[in-house]
C-alpha cells in the first residue's frame, strides 16, 4: 500500500476497538474493506470542493499506546487535504472532549468509558444508508447499499482488489429511474425518499455536514418524503455532529430504558434521557451498543 500519510492525535480515553467494530459490522462490500494486515478500515472517499470532484481511498490504523490514529491516502486526495483533515476527525470523532463528556455519562455507563459518536465520510451517503436501513437489519441495509453502490457508483482502482467504486452522487441518484432502484430491492417508499434527498441537496436546500443551521436542517430533513423523527435524529447525530440527538421513538433504545411495554414510550424515553445533556448522541450509542443502564 503506498500513499501519502497524516497523523492525528485524540484525548483518551478513545475505545477505537468499539468504533472499529461499529465501522465493520456497517462495511459495504466495494466501498469499504476491514481489516487488512496492513489498516483497520479502509475506504473509497470523494470530495467536492469548487464543483470539482476529487476522488481517491483512504485507510486507517490506531495506534492507541500514543493515542493516535494514522491514516494513507491516495495521491488523488492530495488537492483536498483541508477537506480529508477536517473529515478524518468528524468521522472518528477525535475531536471530543471526553473530560466534559464521561462525567455526565459515567454513573450509567462506566463500562462504556472512551466511547464515541461515529461519524460518516460523507453527510449525503449517510443518509441514503439511514433510509435504506430504516426498520430492517444491519447485514440487510448493507446488501441493499452494497447493490446501489455497485450498480450506480463510480468505479476507480485502488490498491485493494475489493475496494472498487465510490458511494453513487446525488446527481446520479436524482435522475436515476424507479425502475433501476426497484431491480436493486429498494421499495417504493425508500426510492421516493433517496430521490427526495438527492434532490434537495443538488438544488441547495439541503447541507449534510457540521456547522450547519440544525433546526434549519432538521425541518427540511423532515419536510422531505419518507425522513422521519428517527431518521432525522440519526443523520443529526452521525452526519451533523450533534452530540445531543435522541431519536426517542428508536425501539432498542426504548427496550433498553424499560419503557417499551408502557404508555408512551417515546415521550418516556426522552425524558429518561434528560439526564444525559447535552451529550444524548454518547449515551444512544452506548445503550446501542453497550449493556442496559
């Protein structure tokens, strides 16, 4: 593997075994490879900057003695590296603090310490995986992206004979006709709401990435067909970095609260969840992924 490499430093505690279980159990054959003797994870990334697209591969390895992550990339990436920098981080969540977040989560999960919010390389992507996971499995959802991916995304070589084609465009999702995303399995519903998005972002009313006007975003999310309250809260949580999301109608994080069987689940739900401002994005990944409070 040769390529140009960075290193990036985080404040421990970071479980990275914990995130790089969450990446593999999500990685869509083509897209995204782990592991490698050589890398934890690795994947097919794009960027876009003054309407120019720049296209290219990354891969990651921790180094968690010198609480550290080092990541190689592709020669084509080297123009963007702004872009590559700020999104590394995003996407791994270096950026955290957790001396202002473990305090307010430790007295429920004190087995979870260093957990984080995994993010996406790309906020558009990450939402027509939230839509084609919507209330199916994870091997499902990635079965579904895996055939879009190849179907509609943009082949390229890469040193790895399995990583092949990048995440299709929103430009390409756009135009693309029912019929085509019918052959690939997606129902009706979901084909609506990926054209709804892939719409909104190429008209501009629609920006997947930190910084943006959250209440702005979450109401256009929700305007759009086939984006509910647990979709919206998703992408805010992963795409948007908003480290207080709570989609409180989601079923595991009702059954893990024990408030599923009772009346209004959800609104329970959130109110359960007060406790853990305004760090709720941690404490659903914990209650995820972790063990019950």
């Amino acid at each position: 593997m040769s390529g140009a490499q960075l290193t990036f430093s985080y404040l421990p505690p970071y479980d990275h075994q914990a995130l790089l279980k969450f990446l593999a159990q999500r990685a869509v054959p083509g897209l995204e490879l782990c592991p490698d003797q050589d890398f934890q994870f690795a994947r097919v990334v794009r960027f876009t900057v003054d309407q120019q697209p720049h296209l290219g591969w990354m891969a990651l390895r921790f180094e968690p003695s010198a609480h550290q992550v080092h990541v190689t990339h592709s020669e084509t990436l080297r123009p963007v590296l702004p872009q590559l920098m700020q999104q590394v981080r995003w996407a791994l969540d270096l950026e955290a603090d957790p001396a202002a977040i473990e305090p307010v989560l430790a007295k429920d999960f004190s087995h979870c310490a260093g957990w984080r919010v995994p993010g996406t390389w790309d906020g558009f992507e990450l939402a027509v995986r939230a839509v084609l996971g919507q209330q199916i499995t994870v091997a499902a959802a990635k079965t579904l992206t895996q055939r879009l991916v190849h179907t509609l995304g943009e082949p390229l070589t890469t040193p790895w004979p399995e990583l092949t084609h990048a995440f299709p465009t929103p430009a390409v999702l756009q135009d693309v006709a029912d019929e085509t995303l019918g052959q690939l399995g997606i129902v009706r519903q979901r084909q609506r709401a990926i054209k709804a998005l892939a719409q909104a972002v190429c008209e501009g009313r629609l920006n997947l990435h930190p910084g943006v006007d959250l209440s702005a975003t979450l109401a256009t999310l929700l305007s759009l067909h086939g984006i509910g309250e647990w979709t919206a809260q998703y992408i805010a949580m992963r795409a948007l970095r908003w480290p207080d999301a709570f989609p409180s109608g989601d079923v595991v994080l009702q059954q893990r609260l024990g408030v599923r069987g009772g009346p209004q689940p959800a609104r329970a739900a959130n109110a359960l969840s007060q406790v853990w401002q305004p760090w709720r994005s941690y404490a659903v990944i914990r209650l995820w992924h972790g063990h019950e409070v």
